[in-house]
C-alpha cells in the first residue's frame, strides 16, 4: 500500500479523490498496489465527503508523516503552493501537480531538488487537462529534434473566440457567456490576458529546449483588444483569430510568444472548437503530431493528476527522467527580432491614397475586403517583417492622416 | 553501454539505425546509456551502410549474443518475424517491434512470455506510426475508464478517399497515383481491403479492454466498393467518407467494426487528410482526447520505434506494465446486432415508388439529393437498424423492382 496526500480539495482535488476513490480496484491491479489517500489538506470542511475523516487544515500532519511517499497539490497558485512542495521534496515525498503557475515559475528549482533526492515531480495535468502532452513529449517524442510547438493551450479564450466568430457576440457577451457557464473566473486576467496560455508554452519550451522559459521574458498578448470586425476580415482571409502560445527556433535561439494570431483554415488548429485545446508539435522525425481534448475541468485535469500518480508508483525506485537547467533569457530571441506578416485595420478619411502609404510603408501588401465595411475602414496584410521594423512602417503609415486601430500576427504553422 | 540489434533493413529498419546513429549523444543524454547498434539482421547486402561491419544473415548471430539486450523487429509480417521475436524473448532479450500484423496475431502469447521473463515487448510504432498512442493509452490515460475509441488508421485509404472527395477521382484513379507516390504498395489489398486498419483497432482494443482481440473475428470491410457517387452524397450530407476502425462497449460487449463510414463535418475525424491518421479516445473522465499526426513513413514510425529502445533501457529492472489476457470472442458483440444508422443507394425506375417503398422496409428515412444525379438513382439514410434487421429490410426494399447498390454506415462518434 502505498499512501499519499492531497493538497487542496476544489475542483481538481475533489476530482483526484473521486477518481482514485472510484477507481481504486482497477488502479490497484495496473499499479500492483493499493494507493491509499491517507490526508486531504484544505482550509474548509467537507463533512460530507466520504473520507471526512482523513481531511486536514494543518500541513504539518502530511510533512511530518513518513508514511506518506506522494503529495498530491492541486491548490493552485504560487502560494503556498511553493513553499508545501520545495518541503515535500526536501522531506522525501514524491510530488505530482496541476499547478502551471508553480510549475512555470519554479520548474527548474523544484526538478533539481527531486533529483537530488531521487523523487519524482510530475505535472502532466499542467499543460492541456486531460492531454497527454507532457509525457508524450517527454517520451515518445524522445528520439525526435522537437523544434517547434503552436498550441490553443486556453480553453476559456478559445471559447470566446469561438462565440465571436460563430455567433458575431462582441467580446465583452462572449466572456459574460463564458462567465455564465462556468468557463471564465469572474476575475478573467488570467485567461484573457494571455498569462495561462503563457505558463503552458513556458512549461513546453522548458521540457523540449531544456532550459527553463520564464514567463516574464515572454512576450504575451490576450484577446482583449480582438474585434468583431478583426474577427470577420479573419474569416474573409482564409482563417480565424485564435490564441496562439508559440515556441520555435529561429537562427539558433527560441523565438516564443503569446499572441492572438490570423491562422489559416488550412492549419489544423483554426478548427478546434469550444473549450478545447490543441497542440501542434514539430519534430524532424516525426512531422507534424497534434494532441487534442479538453484542457480543463475537472474530471479530465484529474485523471491527468492520477496518471502521474500512478507513475510514481510504480517509479518509485528509479525516479521519471524529466529535467530541464536554469535559463536565463539568452537563449531567447529578442522580441523586436521576431518577424511576422501582419493584418492591419485602419481607419482613414481615403482608403485609396491610405493603401498606397500602406504599400510605400510596409511593403507590398494585401488588402482585404469584407461585407458591410465601415466606409472609413480599410484592411491589408504586409509582407514579413520584424516588430521593430513593422513599428516603424505603422508611423510612417499614419503619416497619411490613417490610424491603425488593430494589428494581428499571421500565424506561420 | 547497451548492446542492440536491429532485425530487418528496409524502409523503418534503415530510419531506426539513422535515428541511432544521427542522435546518439541526446539518446545517451537522456538515458544515461550508450546504446550501441550490435547487429543488423538482413538478408540483403548494404555496402554504403556506415555500419556495414555489422551486418549478418543469420539470426543465431543475435541469439546467441547474450550481450545483445534489446532485439528491434522491423522485419514485417507474421513470419520469421513471430519465430525470431518469441525466441528473442525466451532468450532473455527485451523485443521492440513495429510490426502490427504480429501484435495482432500473437499479442497476447508475446506479452505473456515476456512478462514471464521480465522483459518488455514494446510496440509504440505498431499503431498510428510516430503518433504517440500506445503508451499515452496505456498510462496516461490510466485513470480513466476508455469506453471507445474510433480512429482513422490507415493513411493509404485515407489518401485516397481524400482524392476522391477533394478531386473527384475514381477509387481506381486515386488508387494509381497512391501507388506512384508511393504512398500505396503495388498489391494494396491490406490497405484498401482494411486488414491494415484492423490489425490496428485490434492492438488498441487488446490494450484498452485486457483481452486479446483477433482480427478474424472483426468485421472488416474495405473501400474498394466506395463510388464516386458514394462520396457525394456523403458531401450533401454534410460529411466525407472515412474508413474507420471503431471499438466500443455495447451492452456490456465490445461492438468491433472496420468499415468505410459517413463522417458529420462536425467530427474532428472528417478533415483528416492525405495520408494523415487520427484517433479518437473516449474515457468517462478525460472526454474525447484526439492524437492526429503521419500514420506511416519512414522517420515517424522509426522514431516511436527508437524511443521504445529508450524507454527499454530505462525500464530494464522493471519492465513496462503493458499486458493483456487472451481472448476469445465471448466479450464481442456478434456483429448481426451492431446497430447503424445505412446510407443507401439504389437503381429503380420509379423513385418516386422506391422512396415510398424504403420507408415502408426501412422505416422513416431521409432522401438526400445531389446535383447531377442520374435519372434512375435514389439516396437515402435509414434510421438505425441491427445490421440483420437490415439486410432483410433492404431484401424487401428490393421487392418494389429497385436495386441497392450501396450501403454505408453512419459514423456515431
């Protein structure tokens, strides 16, 4: 029997007791032995819950408890939740857990101490709910040069994008909607913002470059600024505005971003619908490889969790071999380096003489055309360029009397 | 150091000792072992080979080496290849293999002898080539109850229903030019006739429900009856014609089935192209979860080949839970009673009548129209019938003087 605790009893945790609890027989027969939950750590009661007895509010009983070999920490954020495991590890337990944020901000910090004490730190269900993505990568893909990763890695911004684009609901309805529905938190930073979807590519950059991506060297756009009418000249150029988190190498450093981008209806990812998500891979042997399902809720982000689980168990000798160094920002490429082809909406008095400036400006672009344009509003894609120099061609561009009111990355997947 | 041998040098063989030799510093890296190509059974002679020193005809030469840890079979078909992997096994070799017609056949007397001598028989690549599916199924999705899984699993068909639909090209035009690419062998019949695809559904339905699933007790149907006209009306349906391979539980039976289907353009699986492949797994927690990426090739299937190796050398003490039970066919839905909704198509001189008579054998069906349909042609979808129930409806259908010429199943995915 092995015996382990749960850290944090909400969505995720309920889930993770449920399923192990649910589960238990078939668990034990792939495991070979039974996994016991022996303390559920959270500050609330749950009188009903069938293990009422086992829950805790003090962490002391799970550290100073030697029985317990696995900590379970589905509390989300950076803390405690740091604190409990950095103790977890240093006391000889095996950790497993859901947590990006932790994950992203202290990986490397928390892998090199499992290491030194011949533990396991696992974080499937970090990155995508219930994909298997982390393990996958780690494994499977591991006679491959990975050299690039796209994702839709939000569910609740994909889900508003969707709204958008099917439903022609404003931004503000779509994340009321989502909201309604239990997709977005009632404060939306996170997910709208860009951050989450931040942390994942982070999280993935970190395991295929084997450097730690900090989610502040990153460059990260949300969704707040998207409109409708950006939305539609998406449709009208071959694609949709999706949340793109993006890893790749570009002369020899990692180029990463977060940024709603224009993406080809010919890319698998412009399809996926709802509160999916789905990551594209790139490796020289195997092609393109992409995973998809949810990548959120509580059912599939748990069983991601028991899945780990269940590998620490039977990898309690010879600990998983996932790692990744410290890294600094060297080894990525400057943002202003970053080159994209771009959607630009303006508005100007004169749409002829404006795209003339745009192509003495950009370079020779594309316009696009939609039904029902405003009659001050004028769209075009520019040839690639990088952010810097596109910056510059947007001044001179507006030196025409036109404004540039939004601009979006064309996405090269 | 571990010592390996490699058993066939034709398309995969050659790509798994590339792979060794081309990324052996990131292998050892992260194995923490050099692995080192010992042996390469072959009965031809490969002079350019940078390892041509290595080769030899005769499989005693790898036997009887008790250096030689780990055996990769890339040989194909049933035999020498069952011969050579059980006697590798027997003789205390671990057995990597991406060779599905063996796993299909011999799957479970394989998992058993190895078991029995505590070695792995890994077979990552015998499914969806560098698609990562076996092993995510078997441990990542560990905590889950997988209750179907319907998949697109062979990208020769698919590449040719493909040009079908994208190009109006007959089935035998279409066939031809997979043929030239390369893409298709110059006797298709696995392919087109759909054994390939179910030895594939038979190895995922073995791991997934314990119990040996033999491919001749799976209804397999081809696409070599799948007409031009089939494809269209598909289309006016609001789908594409998919050949899949699909298990799922039915009334506490397994309901195995490959068929050419409809697919709704609502399901992930209906834009699949060319020779990609799909799968779609169904678990009570994680929901639907697709693994999308080349089925087939050269450098795919050799890299899940290469990193079963690894994942054999960090698995040496204690071998990968991977095992199934023989079967019989008692836990198989008798194939008279899976249910389908049937696309058909029928010659009569009276649509009108025939229509008419269709919902009186059938049941209330829907007629679906195409442009260009012939004078005498009638399409319709029935509702969701026991195949037996169906084919004496269609034998009465038949009685008003029309005759069906098609049937197809509706894919419930």
């Amino acid at each position: 029997m092995i015996q382990v605790a749960v850290m944090g009893h909400g969505v995720v945790g309920s889930g993770v007791t449920e399923i192990l609890l649910k589960h238990s027989e078939e668990i034990k027969k792939k495991v070979k032995e039974e996994i016991y939950i022996k303390k559920v750590l959270d500050l609330r009661d749950f009188p009903d819950s069938p293990i009422a007895d086992r829950f805790t509010k003090n962490f002391d009983d799970i550290i100073n408890d030697d029985e317990i070999k696995i900590v379970v920490e589905v509390m989300g954020g950076l803390n405690p939740a740091y604190t409990f495991v950095k103790s977890c590890l240093e006391h000889g337990k095996s950790v497993v857990t859901s947590n990006k944020e932790l994950v992203a901000a202290k990986g490397a910090e928390l892998l090199k101490i499992a290491e030194e004490n011949n533990l396991n730190f696992l974080f499937e269900a970090s990155v995508g709910g219930g994909i298997p993505i982390i393990r996958p990568l780690n494994q499977c893909l591991a006679a491959n040069d990975v050299y690039e990763i796209d994702g839709i890695l939000n569910g609740t911004t994909n889900y508003i994008l969707n709204k958008m684009i099917k439903e022609s609901q404003t931004f503000e309805d779509a994340l009321a909607r989502a909201q309604q529905k239990g997709y977005a938190e009632r404060n939306p930073a996170a997910d709208v913002e860009g951050h989450d979807a931040c942390r994942k590519i982070c999280i993935l950059a970190s395991l295929v470059f084997g450097k730690h991506f900090y989610p502040e060297s990153v460059h990260t756009e949300g969704i707040t600024n998207v409109s409708l009418t950006d939305v539609e000249y998406a449709s009208a150029w071959g694609g949709a505005v999706k949340l793109i988190g993006s890893v790749k190498v570009t002369n020899g450093k990692q180029e990463i971003i977060v940024a709603p981008m224009f993406v080809s209806n010919e890319c698998q990812l412009s399809s996926v619908d709802g509160v999916f998500n789905a990551i594209l891979v790139k490796g020289d042997s195997t092609g393109d490889v992409v995973f998809y399902g949810k990548g959120a809720g509580k059912l599939p982000t748990a069983s991601a969790v028991v899945a780990d689980v269940m590998d620490c168990v039977t990898h309690q000798s010879e600990r998983r071999n996932i790692m990744w160094e410290d890294g600094n920002d060297e080894n990525i490429l400057p943002f202003e380096e970053t080159a994209y082809s771009m959607y630009v909406l303006a508005n100007t008095d004169d749409k002829e003489s404006a795209f003339a400036a745009a192509n003495e400006a950009f370079g020779s672009c594309e316009k696009l055309e939609r039904e029902n344009a405003a009659a001050d509003e004028l769209a075009f894609i520019t040839p690639v360029l990088k952010y810097a120099d596109f910056e510059k061609a947007a001044e001179n561009f507006e030196k025409c009397g036109a404004k540039v009111v939004s601009n979006i990355r064309i996405a090269v997947i």
